[in-house]
C-alpha cells in the first residue's frame, strides 16, 4: 500500500489499522492526525517497504 492509498481510506479504517499497531488514538484525533500517526509508526516506505506492505492485510482482512 502507498502513502496515498491509505490516506483515501475511510476513517473506520485508519482506526482499525491504528488498532491493531497498537497506536492509541485519542478521541479529538482526525483522520490527517490518524494518517500521520501510522506514517509515523511504519516510517518511510523506501526504508520499511516490509512494513508498508503488510498494510495489505489490512485491505484483505477488512473485506471479510
């Protein structure tokens, strides 16, 4: 998944994905203060292209 991917998804998304990284999420956060905090966490996709990956599963696993 890329930078731009993940900022077009839903906000129920990004929440659930924050969820399962562990991330707290305070309840003033927006969905730009959400995204930030993911990019944050996985860092830059060139140096942690693994970890930009795997949020794939995140895709996969929200259709079932």
């Amino acid at each position: 998944m890329t930078k731009s991917e993940l900022k077009r998804k839903p906000m129920s998304s990004l929440k659930r994905i924050a969820y399962y990284m562990g991330l707290v999420i305070p309840r003033d956060f927006t969905k730009e203060d959400i995204f930030e905090s993911i990019c944050e966490r996985l860092g830059s996709p060139e140096e942690n292209r693994v970890g930009w990956k795997l949020l794939d599963q995140y895709e996969w696993e929200a259709r079932r």
